[in-house]
C-alpha cells in the first residue's frame, strides 16, 4: 500500500486489540445492529459519537453533516431516519451540535463560503429571528448560544419530520434529544427535556 498505510496499521493494532479484550466481539457485531440511538451530528472530526459517549461499534446509528442541520428536503437524512426508526427500531435521536461550530460562525460571519452557504442558510434565519437575545450577548457567548440555538431548532425539525410523527401515531417510543458538546473539556450537555410525541 502506497498510501495511508498508517491507516491500516492503526486498524490491524486495533483489530487485534479488540479480539484479544473479547475473541467473539466481531462474531457477535456481525451477526446483528440493534442500537437504541441515532445519533445526528456535526461532520466535524473532533466530535466523535461512539468515543464521546462511551458506546461500542453496533450501539449507535449516526448520521453527520455540517453543522448538524435537520432539513425536511434532505434525502440523505430522511432515509438514515427512516432506517433507525422504522427497521432498528431506535428509542432515542439525539441531535447533538458542539461549540465552536465552524458551520454555525461561517452562518452569521458576513463572508461568502461557497455551496456550504446554502446549507447554513438556515442558521443565519436563526440568528437573524432572535437577535435581540444574541445582541445582549458578548461576541465568545453569542457564538455559544447560536449553536445551542442551532440544536434547539434542528430537534424542533426532527420532531416535525413524517417519520417521527408516524412512528409517535404508531404508539412507538421515540425521544428526540437536544446534546451540545464542549470540546475544550469534552463533556456533553443536554440543552433540555427530550421532545416525545
């Protein structure tokens, strides 16, 4: 391999690591998926779900994108929702943004980005409908508080999807949750009570 041998070192070192601690770990990983969460989050390569939360490979399904953005148009979203909640069956979606979101500042920084700023368009519309409470804010917590904002909303549009109102309808237990995570301490927070049907 020319390229990216680290790569496959770091997964073979795994690997073996993983079959030392638990020689049927694969086996049993293999032989079913049957996560109890879906996870919604931002692309950014510092928050990963599995490692943040403590969860092994095959007990979260998730789903990332810039800036964690639920949109009732996306294809890609809807049918990773539509698979968690209606084949795996999933109790709880956790939409979770982080601070410092690089997405959620390039929405409200003034600068022109490229294709990313039609995906972000949204937030600004956020930020724009709630100025007067980020304007009271100075310049480090109000980016804070966006991105709380951010993820606040984006629950709100999950709850509104036709997939999680079916499934309430149907009588399935599905909570839509609001998380943010620190990176400078590495800890989650729940921004509120989960949303239920």
């Amino acid at each position: 391999m020319k390229t990216l041998g680290d790569l496959f070192r770091g997964n073979e070192e795994w690997a073996r690591a993983v079959d030392e601690n638990d020689p049927q770990f694969f086996q049993k990983l293999a032989e079913q998926q049957s996560p109890k969460y879906l996870w919604v989050g931002c692309s950014d390569s510092r928050v990963p779900a599995n490692q943040i939360t403590g969860l092994q490979p095959g007990e979260v399904f998730v789903h990332r994108n810039i800036a964690n953005v639920v949109l009732q148009t996306d294809l890609n979203l809807l049918s990773v929702v539509q698979y968690a909640v209606e084949v795996l069956k999933v109790e709880h979606v956790i939409i979770c943004g982080h601070y410092g979101c690089g997405g959620v500042q390039a929405s409200v920084d003034g600068e022109r980005h490229g294709l990313v700023d039609n995906w972000i368009k949204g937030i600004g519309d956020i930020a724009e409908s709630r100025a007067d409470e980020l304007n009271a804010l100075d310049e480090k917590d109000r980016l804070d508080r966006l991105c709380e904002m951010n993820v606040e909303t984006q629950a709100h549009n999950m709850s509104k999807t036709t997939i999680v109102q079916d499934a309430w309808q149907r009588g399935q237990m599905v909570e839509i949750h609001s998380w943010i995570y620190r990176l400078n301490d590495g800890r989650l927070r729940s921004l509120g009570d989960p949303i239920v049907g």
